[in-house]
C-alpha cells in the first residue's frame, strides 16, 4: 500500500504560500547528460523530451504524448518510438566511416547492413532501408523469413543481403533467387558442409552464387558476449577450413564466387582494444587470401559495436570505452595499414551494427499502480506495558536514536528482530507484538538512516540499510515481454520517471512488474561509477498518474519478448518532430488483446465461449444464477476478449 498522502504537516503562513524549489540536478541524478547522447533533455517544467533529431530546438515531450494519446484510448503500457532517431543513428555511422576514409585516404568504400535479427518490427526496417538509401545501407537475414523481408525491401543495387547461420535448401533457393533478382545476396559459411549443398542447388537453378566465409578468430571479444568469438566460437571456420573451402571452390571452378570475408566477436563489444585485435587478424587473413588469388571484395566486420547504457565511457559491460567514429577509424586506419603491408587492394568495409543503430529510437513508459512501502504503517506504537521484553527492548532502542550511536542501535536493533521472531516461531509472542516489532524495527532503521545523512562517510556495513528501506514501486507492464535481457543477462537500462523531474525525489525505491513471478522485478539501475540497487524517485500520489521512462530499449527486446502471463506487446506510438518543432503522431499501432494472446496458445474464440456457455446452462438449471445474470456474464466476457491485456483502470 503506499504512504497516506491525504496527511499534511501544520505550516505557518509564509510556508503555506511559498513555492517550492526547483530541483536543478535532475539530469546529473539519472546520468541523463552521460548516456543520452544529445537525445534526451529535461524541461524548466520538469519533463523528459527527447530531441530525436539532436537540434535542441525540436523535441518532443513524452508526457505530452502519452495525455495525447491517452485521449485516443491509448493507456500505458506503451512503447513510443521516434523513427527520426533511426534516421540520425544510420547517418551517424555512415558518416563516421566516410570521415575516416577521406581522413586516412582509403582507397575504397563502406557498406554498412542493418541484421534484422535485432529488431524485425517493419515500421524499424523499413526506416533503417529509407534513411540509408543514400548509404547503400543493405541488410542481414539469418532466416528463412528474415530473407523473405529483406528480398521483399526495395534496396538499391549497389546494397548487400548477407544471410548468416544454418541454410538448408529452401534458403538457399531464395538467396539464389534474389540473385536472379539482381540483389547482391552473399551466402556466408557457418560451416565447410554448408560448401557442397549451396554449389549444388546454384548448379541445379543456373544460378553463380555469392559466398562468403565466416573466419573463426584466435581473437576474443569483451562484455557479455565475450564467448561469441575466440576458438571456442558457435560458428566459424578455422585456418584449415578456410583453406579446404578455397580448394573446393577451385576443384569447381568458382573460385570467383568466394567475394566476403566475415568474422563476428560478439554482441556490445566494450573494448575497444579488443575490436582492434579482431581487425588486425581479419585484416591478415583477407590479405593472404587476397596474395593467393583469391579476389575478396568485402570485409566484413560483423556486429559488436556497442552503446553506452549506464554512461560511463568504461569497458563495463553495459557501457563502451569508445565511440562510433574512434570505431570507424579504428577500422579503416587497421585495414589499410594491413593491405599495404602485404601488398594487396584494400576491401569494401561492411558492419552489420544492429544494436548501436536501434537502441535509442524507443522508450518503453508505464505508470506506478501501488507501492509497496516498507514505513507503510502508522509510525507511533502504543506501547501499553504488557509487550513482550524484546518489543520493550525494540522501543528502547528506537527512543535512544542518535547520530553518536547509529552502529550500536542497528545492531541492537538487528539482535532483538532475529530474536523477536525466534521467540514467535516457538509460540511466545503473539501476532500483536510481532507487527508492534516490525514497526519499531524500521522505524529504528528510518531514524538511523537519517541520522546517516549528516556523516561525511557512511560505514560501510550501513551500505545495505538504503536498499533495505527502499520501497517497491509496482509498474504496469511485464519484464519479460518489455525488457527480457534485464531478467535474463541483468542488461541494465536507463529508468527515470518521464516528468516531475524539477521535483526533488524524496524516496527510493526498486521496481517489481504486475506478473506473478518474483523474477518480474529491476533491482540494478546504473550509475557513473558503480551499480545502484535503488532509484531515485517521488512520492506515489494515488489518483494523479506517475510515469516512467525506460529507455534504449531498441534493440532486441521488441523481439525476445515473450508470452509470460499472456500479457503480450503493449501499445506503440510513432512520434516525430517537424521542421517548426511541433510533435506529431505518425502512428498508433494498439496493443494485444486477450483474445489474442489466447489464440497464439490455441485457445480460440469461439471454444472459450462455447465453454462459458456450457458452464452457465448447468449453473443456471442447478438454481445457482438466473437466466439474466449469465448473459450478462457472457456479455462480460465477450467484451473483456476485446480488452488490453495490460491493466487499464
């Protein structure tokens, strides 16, 4: 339950009618200036708005746009996504590798592909496909309908479709046929048994196919992802592999097909030390395929580069010690240097940077549906004598509270808790003093906690006592449909609430979902220098609507989200700035209804309502309900199918 807003302090005249104090630091508490990139800002008003174009004179404020399509019928949950920040991360990267390749005078190009994998929503791909038009900005498929996608976008000529991971032959068909198509289609091999299958479907089909080759690097990566490469790598071919695929395709006479060279090191590469490494020893085995005949066009650098979570410019695993242009430079200073050592034309650069291009385009907001407060509860105890010793004891100790004797109370007051329920279990304290020991156990806490606030160093074993007191902020949405990698590899996000941000938080809390599983909870938020296991946030006040902002949420999780607690995909919104700095909602694509979700799980509409009926013709011959009230009942749950899934009062 939260905390009773309806109780007031007595204030004097002048305090009743002062205003209260802007609070200046909102963006230095939610590192807004460290991970926002120029896309985020706060207004004198205390709102979030985002600048997805990064002019600071056209922004759109998120509050405004939830009100505004909240007169639409559209609640939150919902995921708003800014199409014009896709756009400016696709120029970005672009732009950076035309930088490095004027400045270090390389003597060829850069073709970037964007890999569907990490967001296949349309409305994303097909942005990604029209701001890099100009690009020649291609795309990846690892998949026989991510190749249906990207055969079925209008790509100019000169992009590449390069497919990944296993193919069999309805894959290889289309690839082939893409190629009929006049689409640059390259097939990259995961595995030499992959060789002998694509050359006989090409043969079959009159078809020269594009292959590549995925080389499996001595050299690791960084991060969560850091298994992705190195010898022990899912996917690849060794030295010796590479060679027998060049034999084969000699002993063919299609040596003149093999026109890539690939390699991946995993996903969010932090260091920027280790991508150099994998530059360096792709670069040589380009070369030395290059000296032996083999005319390579590509070189293709796959994924890897990462985005900058928590903000702190480190090679922590949720942040990168580098950006996009020291990357681009990287690469194309490396290549070069390389290809004129061993003599040889320097390749077409590709990346297929996924996460780097969609992370920041979407921000997930929800609002507050109950706080679970651990100082709920009336703070006087009336005591009247008959308590058990420890709760006389408990309430010794929280009347004696000073700033002279915190570490003695907290252990005191710790010893008498674990006592205290000790002496429950073995029956001798009833339900009254255990709740009346509760109380005045936090109460102590509380009061120590504030005592704490006017050291100048906390002692450590008081570090825990913030996340102890912190409340449980109850969300409307599912961690596990919205944000999976935060439940399942402890990805942190940027969170902070989308408004009342000039406001100073005055409580603490971690963030629990509406499912049933104790796992739908955020316990990690990020911070410059360390892991917050508490956020900073304001007090709930019920029947006002309290928003937040979970942002960077792009790339991946539209797609890993599941289906637990049927809750399905929340409402999305298209938002985009024009050129007078007025908002304008491009679209609003509703969220599943439950009738929806039944029906990915099999549960038809028609079975489920054939079953009500059944069930309310035997209540009402059994005399249980009238005939009226099962209509009704049936009316109820017809209406109730077409509802969001997510809670709507």
């Amino acid at each position: 339950m939260p905390k009773d807003t309806k109780k007031r302090r007595k204030l004097d005249g002048a305090s009743r009618t002062r205003a209260p104090e802007k609070f200046a630091g909102a963006e230095e508490l939610y590192g807004i200036e460290n991970w926002g990139k120029g896309f985020f800002s706060v207004s004198d008003e205390g709102d979030l708005l985002v600048h997805p174009t990064r002019e600071a004179a056209r922004s759109i404020n998120l509050k405004g746009v939830v009100d505004d399509v909240s007169r639409r019928g559209i609640t939150t949950p919902m995921v708003i996504r800014f199409p014009q920040i896709l756009a400016s991360s696709v120029r970005e990267l672009n732009d950076a590798f035309v930088k490095a390749i004027n400045e270090y005078e390389y003597d060829g190009s850069y073709r970037g592909v964007f890999p569907i994998k990490v967001n296949q929503k349309k409305v994303v791909v097909r942005e990604i496909q029209e701001a890099g038009r100009k690009y020649g900005y291609g795309l990846e498929a690892g998949s026989k309908p991510e190749l249906i996608a990207a055969l079925s976008a209008d790509l100019s000529p000169e992009c590449l479709i390069t497919t990944n991971g296993y193919k069999d032959e309805a894959f290889i068909r289309m690839a082939l046929n893409g190629i009929r198509m006049g689409k640059k289609v390259i097939m990259i091999l995961e595995k030499v048994s992959e060789l002998d299958r694509i050359l006989d479907v090409a043969k079959k089909r009159g078809v020269k196919p594009l292959i590549g080759l995925r080389a499996k690097l001595y050299a690791r990566g960084s991060g969560k992802w850091a298994k992705s490469g190195g010898e022990a790598a899912k996917f690849g071919l060794t030295t010796t592999e590479i060679l027998k695929a060049v034999e084969v395709l000699k002993a063919r006479r299609m040596l003149d097909s093999l026109v890539m060279v690939h390699f991946h090191i995993g996903s969010q590469i932090t260091d920027i030390r280790k991508i150099k490494d994998a530059i360096k020893e792709s670069g040589r085995v380009y070369a030395k395929l290059a000296r032996s005949g083999v005319e390579i066009q590509y070189l293709n650098l796959g994924g890897g580069l990462g985005v900058d979570y928590d903000g702190s410019k480190t090679a922590f695993d949720s942040s990168m010690n580098y950006t996009v242009q020291e990357y681009a430079n990287d690469v194309v200073y490396t290549v070069k240097t390389i290809c004129e050592e061993e003599k040889v034309p320097v390749p077409t650069l590709v990346t297929e940077s996924g996460r780097a291009v969609t992370a920041f385009h979407s921000v997930l907001v929800t609002n507050v549906v109950d706080v679970a407060d651990r100082l709920e509860q009336d703070k006087t105890v009336e005591m009247d004598g008959d308590e058990n010793h420890v709760v006389r004891e408990l309430y010794d100790v929280l009347k004696g509270v000073s700033a002279k004797n915190v570490r003695e109370s907290y252990h005191d007051a710790l010893q008498y808790k674990e006592e205290l329920f000790t002496l429950f279990n073995l029956g001798y304290v009833s339900l009254e003093d255990r709740s009346k020991g509760e109380i005045l156990f936090w109460n102590i806490c509380d009061k120590i906690r504030r005592h704490l606030k006017s050291l100048k160093e906390i002692p450590e074993e008081f570090e825990d006592l913030e996340v102890m007191l912190s409340d449980k902020y109850v969300l409307n949405f599912s961690v596990f449909q919205s944000i999976p990698d935060s439940w399942a590899i402890d990805q942190l996000f940027p969170i902070l609430p989308i408004h009342r941000l000039r406001e100073r938080p005055a409580e603490s809390g971690t963030l629990t979902d509406i499912t049933c599983d104790s796992d739908g909870k955020i316990e990690k938020f990020i911070d410059l220098r360390d892991i917050k296991e508490s956020l900073p946030l304001h007090n709930f006040r019920r029947h006002q609507p309290y928003l937040i902002g979970i942002c960077l949420i792009g790339a991946y999780q539209d797609v890993l989200g599941d289906l637990h607690n049927l809750l399905g995909e929340a409402h999305e919104v298209l938002a985009i700035v024009d050129e007078n700095g007025r908002t304008r909602i491009q679209d609003l694509l509703p969220g599943e209804t439950c009738e929806r979700v039944l029906s990915y799980m099999n549960w038809e509409r028609q079975e489920i309502l054939e079953g009500f009926w059944r069930q309310l013709r035997r209540a009402t011959e059994k005399g249980k309900i009238r005939e009226t009230e099962a209509k009704a009942i049936a009316k109820d749950l017809e209406v109730t199918l077409s509802h969001y899934t997510y809670l709507e009062d």
